[in-house]
C-alpha cells in the first residue's frame, strides 16, 4: 500500500483480464461501476475513476511465467484523501498473497 495515490498512475498487475474483472466489483465496494470493453468509470462521490487495462505478454522468471496486465487509473474530481481511502480498500482486494 502506497502512502499517496497521485490523480494518474499506471500499474503492471499480475493477473488475466478474467481475474481482473472477477475482483474489480468487490474492489471499488459500494461505488457504481461501469464497465465497457477494456474499460470502466466508478463513481466516487462527486468525480470519478476511469480504469483502461490491455493485456500484456507474461513475465517470465525463469519456469515460472505471470500473467500481466498494465492498467492506467485516471481520477477526476477527487480529493487526495478520498483518492487514498479508495485505493486502499482496492488495493487489499487485488493483492495475491505469497508463500
């Protein structure tokens, strides 16, 4: 988990589209979620989130290989403190545990 989430960031996720879009409803909780295509606009309050993901070829470490899919976060109209109260929820729904 981040400390700040600037208004426009990028992330290489591990995960396939499919997965992707199995945790996005739970992610972003009670905000309304649209999604179309490789796309998605929640409502957060007064502004909004737009999501836009592609998929990626896979990382790969070794035997291992990891699916990949880059997604771009693009808030508008909404407040750093509401930005990180967000994301943090988002962000422990999305992480995959190790061990």
């Amino acid at each position: 988990m981040q400390s700040f989430y600037p208004e426009t960031f990028e992330r290489d996720m591990a995960c396939t589209e499919a997965e992707w879009l199995s945790w996005l409803p739970r992610a972003v909780g009670a905000h309304p979620c649209q999604v179309t295509g490789a796309q998605a606009q929640v409502r957060l309050g007064a502004g909004q989130l737009q999501l836009a993901w592609c998929v990626q070829p896979p990382r790969v470490i070794a035997l291992m290989r990891l699916p990949r899919l880059a997604v771009r976060f693009v808030f508008s109209g909404v407040s750093e403190a509401e930005r990180y109260a967000f994301m943090k929820r988002f962000d422990l729904y999305t992480q995959r545990g190790g061990g």
